[in-house]
C-alpha cells in the first residue's frame, strides 16, 4: 500500500492534490504544530496577473498549538465575516474566468460557514478540491493513530500504523530528514513524487503563474482540470535505493 503524508492546508496547489491522487492513502498530519506564515490557513491566488496570498484570519495563543488545535478567528466585521470578504475578493479576481460560475456555489458554502476550527475548514475545502478534481483516495488524520516522534522517525511510525509499504514523499523539505535505510529496514520503500506543473490558459495578464491554488485551474480550466492533473502535471514517482 502506497500511503503519503502531509499537513493539512488551505485549499491547497496542484502538487498536494496530484499526490493525494497517487496514493492508496492519505495522511493529513494535523497533530503536529502549527507554523506561522505557512500554507496550514493560507494560500495563493491570482490577482491582476500576479501572485497574492489568500488567508484565513486565526486566533494566536500559544507558539506551540498544534494544527488540530488552531481556532479561526471570526471576530471579523461584516457582512458573515471573513469568508464574505474572501468570496468577493475571489470573484472580482477571478471574474474573467469561465468557470467561475460553476464552482462558486460550493466555494461559497464552505468560506460563509463559521467554523470554529481550521482543520475543519480546510477538510470542507479539501473536499470540494476533492470532489472537483475526482479524486477518491482515502484520508484519516494523524490525530486518530497512536504515533509517536518528530520528523523521519514519525512518518516511519505513521506507515507502520496503516501498515503502509511504500511512503510517496513530496516536494518539501523531508526530502532532506528522510532516512531511506532505516524505512528500508523497517520493510518500507521510499518513492519521491516527480511533478511538472502543467500550464494553462490563466484569465488576466500573462505570463502563466505557477504554484497557486487549486481553484486558479478550477475557475480557468473547469472538468478538463482532472485530466491535466492525471496527465501532463503527473510523473510516475522515482525510487530511492536504500
């Protein structure tokens, strides 16, 4: 069984999503600390031609929550918050894009919803990427398995948990901590996801601006997005000999 590993983030860019989609199970790490300035309640969209963040307001108490913890900070005034604002802000920048239309309904229903916590949030947003993108590899949080460690040595406990043979690691900095030969001795193999960004017709300004949400592709592209992350955005993942 392939399994992969990832924070959970706020609709998140294609890679996460190809991933998610090469896999036989996904691991939403949400019991490990939340970091600041970090994809966890943010992300990017396309304004004007250009990269801008799109973030999720969130309450800040301690330094050490952990992501499961982090509370979304709806104290924001205005006409149902924060997430009226987020929509408006979607629709102006997107509003030359064909199939905005299609999916604003959805989208709108998970930002005008006040939750409480971010990962609940970003598990709605998730699943509406999901459901767009078909993708229907299973998820279970990290929270629910009883695993232990930090870095390499809790991504081995976690595929032994689902009893996982192969790890498909990401584009990320555990590329640096893995520890190849100790998953190799412990009966698991270690697969690096290879990933090209497709390209696509983005409304606006061009040149195309890669590493964006999902939704940039979604609103620019429609259905024909679910090929494009099947085919062109989508290697097969290299082998690490131990």
């Amino acid at each position: 069984m392939i399994v992969s590993i990832h924070q959970p983030h706020f609709l998140p860019w294609l890679g996460f999503l190809q991933r998610m989609a090469q896999a036989d199970l996904f691991v939403l790490l949400d019991h490990v600390q939340f970091e600041r300035r970090n994809y966890q309640n943010r992300t990017m969209i396309r304004m004007g031609g250009e990269a801008r963040w799109f973030t999720v307001p969130v309450i800040q108490r301690s330094q050490k929550e952990r992501i499961v913890e982090k509370r979304v900070d709806n104290r924001m005034e205005g006409a149902r918050g924060w997430g009226a604002a987020h929509l408006r802000t979607l629709k102006h920048a997107y509003r030359e894009a064909p199939f905005l239309g299609h999916y604003a309904p959805q989208l709108r229903q998970v930002l005008e919803t006040e939750w409480e916590r971010l990962v609940d949030l970003n598990q709605a947003a998730l699943d509406f990427l999901r459901g767009a993108f078909d993708i229907r590899t299973p998820l279970v949080c990290s929270s629910e398995l009883a695993v232990e460690g930090a870095r390499g040595e809790l991504i081995l406990d976690i595929c032994r948990a689902v009893g996982a043979d192969t790890l498909l690691a990401g584009l990320g900095g555990s590329r640096g901590y893995l520890d190849v030969a100790a998953f190799a001795r412990a009966g698991v193999r270690v697969e690096f996801q290879q990933f090209r960004h497709p390209q696509y017709r983005q409304c606006g300004p061009q040149p195309f601006t890669p590493g964006l949400s999902a939704i940039d592709a979604l609103f620019n592209c429609g259905p024909a997005g679910r090929a494009m992350l099947r085919g062109e955005g989508a290697q097969q993942p290299s082998r690490v000999a131990a």
